[in-house]
C-alpha cells in the first residue's frame, strides 16, 4: 500500500502559523488568604501547599539566586540585615539563613507581615532560627527609618496588591534598603493558569489554595507590567529576569 505523503512544499508546510491567543487579562479580586478569621489548621495546610509551591516551583530559588551579589556588597563587620515584607510562613528566611550559616555569613532577618495569623505560623515555622525576629508590617508602608536594613525581599506577594499599591510595596523597599532588593513573583499567562489550575486540584485538597493559585496567576503582572510598576515607583536601575515555571524577579541596588 503506498505511503501518504503531504502535497504541500517543505516552505509551505514552514509558514503555516497556529493562531495566537490574546493576552490574559489582569483581574483584581480578594484572595481567600487576604481575609481574616481562618480555620488554623485549613491556614496552616494552605501555608505549606505554598511553601511547597515556592520550592518546587522555583520560587525560593530565585531569590536565593539573586542573593550573593548583594550579600557581597553589604559591610562584612557585621550581620547582614535582611527585612522579609509579606513573609508569609518564613520559607525565604529559612532558606537565606540556611545557605548563609553554610558559606559562614551571619545575618538577621526581620520576616514581617501585615496579617497576625500569618506571622503566627512564620513564628511556628522559624522558631529553631534565632536569627529571625518578627514584625507586623504593612508592605506598602513600613514604619521604619530610610536605609533602614542592607536588603529588602518580597518573594510571591506583589500580585495582591492592585498597581497603585504594587508602586507603594516598591518605593518602600527602595526607601529601607542600604544595598538592595531582590522581589519575586509568579508571571500572568495563560499557559500559567492552566498549570496552576491543575496543580491545585492534583496536589492538595486545601480549599483555600484551590481558589487561590489559579486566582494568583489572574492577579499576577507580566514582566513588562513590572518593569512600568518600578518605573513609576522611581526605580530606574532595576533588572527584571524571567525566571523557571512562569516566574519573574525584579533586582535593583542603590
């Protein structure tokens, strides 16, 4: 029987295009994480399905990534001042306090956060790390001095906040910084919601993160998104790189 063979030219079947999808639009909607009054035990379950997501996903890489150039430029006669904003259950800190004690750096995280049963379950998490103290900090206006701390985080946070208020979170990690600041997020795509949806509904049964992450993907920004929000937060020296698994990080220095 003979084969079947396409008709078409070797240059045609290479200009054959698949449509295009549109861009996913941004949605500002209240999170379940973002209210107040939580069952401890559905919040606690609901912190590690996001620790589980920031190190499977990439995102604690990212910021430990960015980490050593800035570390590097910090005074070395004395710890290293670190201010976690939206801290959640401290997983960065962890993992920054890990890796330092590993290349002998001592440092001092501050983890804040602006919700009291979170900053409940950071303090449950970190409690062996004595070089953490805890804050109950509004991201988007921190009560402390400027130049107040070497580094500033944000890893997995930016995308609760509508753009007026992502501005305010970056100007006030500029403000505190002596050195720098690295911020993390998850990008806005299409194919991320797709996979966030997925994930949520495979890996666990929490309710609150089944609604949550795919709503984090709607909230989120894109790069370029991110780069106008550090434009008009006056941040003009930032260098904002794609990250694994639809992640993004924003780094700047003063």
């Amino acid at each position: 029987m003979p084969s079947r063979t396409d008709d078409r030219s070797p240059t045609a079947r290479r200009a054959i295009r698949w449509p295009s999808l549109p861009p996913l639009p941004r949605r500002d909607a209240e999170e379940l994480l973002d209210q107040t009054g939580h069952d401890p035990a559905e919040l606690a379950a609901n912190l590690d399905d996001i620790r589980k997501v920031n190190r499977l996903g990439g995102g604690t890489r990212t910021t430990l990534r960015e980490l050593p150039a800035l570390l590097a430029a910090a005074p070395t006669d004395r710890p290293v001042t670190v201010l976690d904003l939206a801290t959640g259950s401290g997983d960065i800190p962890r993992a920054l306090i890990d890796r330092c004690r590993r290349h002998g750096r001592a440092v001092q995280v501050v983890a804040s956060d602006a919700s009291p049963e979170i900053l409940a379950e950071a303090r449950r998490h970190l409690a062996a790390y004595p070089d953490v103290t805890f804050a109950e900090y509004d991201a988007r206006a921190v009560p402390l001095p400027d130049r107040s701390v070497d580094v500033v985080l944000c890893a997995l946070a930016l995308h609760h906040f509508p753009p007026p208020e992502a501005v305010a979170v970056i100007g006030e990690m500029a403000r505190l910084a002596r050195v720098g600041c690295v911020l993390n997020d998850i990008t806005r795509s299409r194919t991320g919601l797709a996979a966030a949806w997925v994930a949520s509904r495979v890996a666990t049964r929490n309710r609150l993160t089944h609604h949550d992450m795919p709503l984090s993907v709607r909230r989120a920004y894109t790069p370029s998104e991110l780069r106008a929000l550090l434009t008009e937060a006056g941040v003009a020296n930032a260098a904002v790189r794609p990250g694994w698994l639809f992640r993004m990080s924003a780094v700047w220095t003063r």
